[in-house]
C-alpha cells in the first residue's frame, strides 16, 4: 500500500492511519515502531493497538462484530463522519485468506486492486 498509493501519489491529499494490533505472538510495540520507522511519509500516523480496539470497531464497520479486522486497508471519501463506530469505507481489501473472501487480495491481485482503489481517492 505504501508504494502504490503513497509513492506513486506523492501529491495526493489523503491521510494514512496505519494502526498496529497485537495478533501474533511477534507483534509488540517495539516491533511496531521498527516497522513503522521504514515507512516515512508524512501523512503517515502510526498507532499501536495491543488490546485490539481499532480491530474490533473496524470489522463492526464491516458488519462482523464477531471478527476482528487486521491486516487490512480501508479507504474513506472525504468528509466521512466517524462517530463510536467507524463509516463503512468505500473501499477495502484485506491480506487474510480465511475471512472476508470477497476483498481478499494477495501479490499481483492486491497491487492491481489498490490500482484500482487509487483511482476512486481524491483527486491527485
């Protein structure tokens, strides 16, 4: 996602909230911050998640309030109201092949579906 709608749309007015959840036994703060420490772009914000809010409103969003939504991108028009929950987004995609099978996107399939996804943001 950063080289596709980050580096190929370097003046695109958009805003990236990138939230690290704690799901795996390797995701810690530390290892959040180091991750993050290599995607340097100013409309980049980085958050760490260990309780797993953001995962938990995110897949209520989605209409799943028995999931928990990681390893995904979500994109907002302009405007949207957050309020308790998040809007749904007018687009997603998501790296997990055991969830959501409709927005799954893996290699070649995620790149040509963020692709895809750039072209509905704001204008660049």
């Amino acid at each position: 996602m950063q080289k596709i709608i980050l580096h190929d749309h370097p003046n695109a007015d958009i805003s990236v909230s990138m939230v690290w959840i704690k799901m795996l036994p390797s995701d810690n703060a530390k290892e959040a911050m180091n991750v993050a420490q290599t995607m340097v772009d100013p409309r980049i914000r980085h958050f760490y998640d260990p309780k797993r809010q953001v995962g938990k409103i995110t897949a209520q969003s989605l209409g799943e309030s028995h999931k928990i939504g990681w390893d995904i991108g979500l994109f907002y028009s302009v405007g949207s109201i957050w309020e308790k929950i998040p809007p749904p987004p007018i687009a997603w995609v998501h790296q997990l092949s055991d969830s959501w099978l409709e927005h799954y996107r893996s290699g070649d399939n995620l790149e040509k579906e963020l692709h895809n996804i750039a072209e509905v943001l704001p204008p660049i």
